[in-house]
C-alpha cells in the first residue's frame, strides 16, 4: 500500500472509496493544523530590508516572508508551505486593495505621513510676536514668583489640607460644568456633576472632601464654555498668551474668561475686586502647590518654549472639545 | 467547489481570533511593561540613576526610539543631513526622548496604571489608553503601536491629547526653517534634561 503522497491523492484511483476517504482525512489534519500554520505565518520574519533610496521596480502586493516561498520553484512545496500559501492567498483576499506597508517601511516613513500631516501645517499665528514676549514674562514669573510661594506655602500647609481647598473651590465651579454640560447636550454628565454637587456639598462638608469620587466612583466632568463654543463648531481663532493666566485662543478667551467667571461664585463675592482676585490667586497657588514640578518638566520637552506650549495647549483643547 | 467555500468560510472565522489576538497581545505587553517600571520605580535598592538603566531596559524592548526619533524631524530635516549628523542626531535625541520619559515617571510615584481600551484604528496600528490615576486626577497617556515586521512597537506617545512626535516634529520645522541642521543639533547638545533633578 502506498503512503498518501500528493500523486496518488490526485491520480485517478482504482480505489475511489479510500481516496476519498483520505481526501476527507487530509482535509481534517489541514484544518487541525491551521491554527498553527496562521500562527507561524504571522510571526514570520518579514522581507529582508530594502535600501534606503532602492526605487520600487514595481507597484505590487507584497506579504512579510513571501520571498522564501516565492523563490521556490513550483512543484517543491511541502504541506507546511502549502499551508502558509494558503494563508498568503486568505490574507490577500482579506486585505485586497492594500499595499502591505512592511514592505516599504525603509523608504523614509512614508505611511506615517498622514498621520502627522496636522504637525507639519504652518499655523496662522498673528500674534506670535507679543506672544512669545508673554511666555517669557509667564515662564519668568512662574519660576520667579508663583513656585517660590507655592513651594513656601507647601511648608505651611500640610498636603491634606491643600488638597481639601483645591476640592472646595472645585466645587464651587459646578455652575460652570453643569451648565456647559447642558450646553452640548451631554446629560449624562450634567446629571453627575449633579450628583456630585449634592454629596460633596453634604457629605463631602461643603466641598472639602471627594467622597462622590471615593466612596461612588463618580469622576468629574469637566466642561468650560471654551469646549461649549467649540464643540458647537466655532474656531479656536488666534493664538493668544495673556500675562499670568497663560497660553489661550480667543475662543477660549472669550468662553473662559467673559462667559465662565460669570457663573463663578467667586465673581459674587461682596468684597469686590480685591477679594475677588486675592482668592483667584490664592487658588491658584494652592493648585500650583499640588502640581510642583510638572511645569518644569514639561517645559524640558521644549525646544522652542513658546511654539511647544501653543501646540501642546491647542492639541489638548480639540482632545477636550472631541471628549 | 461547495467544500471550498465551506473551507473558505472556515478559514475566515479562525482569522478573525487571530486579529483579535494582536489587541489583547499588545495590551498584555504594555500591562507587563508598566508594572514592570513600576517595580523598578518602587525599589528602594535603586539609587536614581540604577532606576533609570533598569527602566530603559524594560521599555527598550517595545519602544522603537530610532522610529520616534525619524518621526520628530520629519523627511525634509533627514535629508538635510549628512550621515554623521545622522548618527549625531539619533544617538542625542534617542537620549533625550529616554530621559523626557523617566523625567515624566519621576512625577508620578504613588499612581496607578490602568488600561482602559485599547483599538486598532488600522490593521497596522494599535493605540493602548492608559490613565495614570492619582488622588485628584486622571491623565490619559496613548501608547501608539505600529506593526514593525512581526513585532509591535511604540512609534509616539500620546499625553493628554499631546503627541511627543507630533511637537517635536512643528519645534524642529521651526528651527529649520530660520536655522540649519547643525542649530538643531547645537540645541539637542544643550540638553535640558542635563541638570539633575532631585
């Protein structure tokens, strides 16, 4: 009896019955093994590496590891590679129409191109000139006044204090969340800054606690008018610094600081402008005082001081308004 | 030809687990990094700059620094550059996205890790959500896969919407564009990241 070789598989047989019946086995023991025959296949290494500037010879499909099998001749293949064409073929057919990007990944990051083709635009910057004078004074200040004080105030107040002062102010700001909430139509988290309201102001004693967050789970969800305007599609308009308060665009000039502070308790406070801005600024160096440290490390990842912040604040205002 | 299209449609249904293996391999990848860094970063017999080797050692691994480097600056700044430059500029800014990194670990002690979606936006690409959760906050950090041959690897990172390569490579067209690739490399030489920290 002759083993089941391909030609007596595939010659007529004298004995129809056991050649279907291997057939049937063959076809089996193929579909036990392909699990491991696709495993195999997808952790091929790829192509040998293309010279840089090599010109494509010719626009073509091409899948890691074709090369050893394409190489063979017709006829010489074993059932393993059997398989792994038949993969080859599943795999084109499951990604007809795309040029495997393994293939050209020495030709200078092409396929990366569209992706951080948003980087390489040149931004209208009108006001780049008073802007980059206005990092420097911020950048100065920050390091010349603010984290001193922070850094003095921390020896004052222990952190768990600091921490409940951040948390009541935060509080009070829940007119300006749940309202902008509300604006884009985002019930969810107007109902849950509602909650939070409710406990933090009860449980939490007047705000000076996190319990909402917890004891429930419920996180923030932070809204502003800037990300009201924008997610209602008005553009973030120009670049602008404003000395202390930092990188801003007009969008958010106007939503932050002419729409938002009016629904800042803060604003209300009978002890007008003085009080006012004395408790936005001690506000303020408590959270500095919370946050030491991450200026100056971010600002490390800065070549170009000011550039770097107008990209990070503007990439991290569409993620915010996207959210 | 009926068992043909039965073995077809076989065949389909065992691909699609094997896509869907690659999510859960990367995802298991980067749980296993992260808490590998944090281990290092909690070892108390780690002086800072012992922490810092160990830590690279881990992440060397996934993160293709070569990759993020070419990425920052872009095919005009490559082209631009001779082959020594090249070198200069790989070795120099590969050592400051290194040190970018642990400078951002250094911040973040007590937090913790968590991995809250991982998608593949193409077939070729893997985006892993991390967040690093702290007492007060939240901070989304993306880990950005691309498939390298068999392997994935880090090709960006993503930190509150903010992606390293993407700034670097708008900083390095700017300086480009009023100066020249020995400006560029004049400012990598002065690193900021030189003066220690703690």
């Amino acid at each position: 009896m002759p083993l089941a070789t391909d030609s007596v598989m595939l010659a007529p047989s004298k004995y129809p019955l056991l050649t279907k019946m291997l057939r049937r086995l063959l076809l089996i023991v193929l579909s036990l093994c392909l699990p491991t025959l696709l495993q195999a296949a997808w952790q091929q290494e790829p192509a040998p590496k293309r010279a840089i500037a090599a010109p494509t010879p010719e626009p073509q499909l091409e899948f890691p590891g074709t090369q050893p099998i394409r190489a063979q001749e017709a006829g010489q293949y074993s059932l393993l590679e059997r398989g792994l064409v038949l993969d080859r073929v599943l795999h084109l057919w499951v990604t007809t129409g795309q040029v495997d990007v393994t293939a050209e990944r020495d030709d200078f990051d092409s396929e990366f191109d569209a992706e951080f083709a948003k980087a390489d635009e040149e931004k209208s910057d009108p006001l780049a000139g008073y802007n980059r004078l206005m990092t420097g004074f911020n950048d100065w200040m920050y390091f010349a006044i603010l984290d001193p004080v922070a850094t003095g105030y921390t020896y004052v107040v222990p952190e768990g204090g600091r921490r409940s002062v951040d948390n009541f102010f935060e509080n009070l700001l829940f007119p300006v969340r749940f309202a902008n909430n509300l604006l884009q139509a985002k019930m969810g988290g107007a109902a849950q800054e509602t909650a939070r309201f409710t406990l933090n102001t009860t449980i939490g004693i007047l705000g000076l606690f996190d319990p909402a967050q917890a004891w429930f789970g419920l996180e923030a969800r932070p809204e502003d008018f800037g990300q009201t305007l924008g997610y209602w599609g008005v553009p973030a308009g120009p670049h602008i610094v404003l000395p202390f308060l930092g990188p801003n665009n007009l969008r958010d000039v106007v939503g932050d600081y002419s729409l938002d502070v009016r629904l800042d308790p803060i604003y209300y406070h009978r002890g007008g402008p003085e009080a006012q801005y004395g408790l936005w600024i001690y506000k303020e160096v408590n959270w500095t005082s919370l946050h030491l440290g991450e200026y100056d490390s971010l600002r490390k990842d800065a070549l170009d001081l000011y550039q770097f912040l107008r990209d990070a604040y503007e990439a991290n205002r569409i993620k915010k308004i996207k959210e | 030809m009926k068992k043909l299209i039965l073995l077809i449609s076989f065949l389909a249904i065992l691909i699609s687990p094997v896509l869907a293996g690659e999510k859960e391999e990367v995802q298991a990848t980067v749980r296993a990094k992260v808490d590998e860094v944090l281990n290092h970063l909690a070892n108390k017999a780690l002086d800072k700059k012992q922490k810092g080797e160990k830590i690279i050692a881990t992440i060397n691994p996934v993160f293709d620094f070569d990759r993020m480097a070419k990425l920052s600056l872009g095919k005009t700044g490559w082209v631009q550059m001779n082959e020594k430059q090249r070198t200069e500029f790989l070795s120099l800014f590969v050592k400051r996205l290194q040190e970018s990194y642990l400078e951002k670990l250094d911040l973040y002690t007590d937090e913790k890790v968590s991995i809250d979606a991982v998608d593949q936006p193409e077939e070729n690409r893997i985006n892993v959500v991390t967040n690093l959760v702290s007492k007060d906050d939240k901070k989304e950090m993306i880990y950005k896969f691309y498939k390298n041959g068999p392997k994935w690897m880090v090709y960006d990172v993503e930190i509150l919407g903010v992606s390293i390569v993407a700034t670097y490579r708008s900083q390095f067209a700017g300086i480009l564009k009023t100066g020249t690739v020995e400006d560029l490399l004049q400012k990598l030489r002065t690193s900021a990241f030189e003066v220690p920290t703690a």
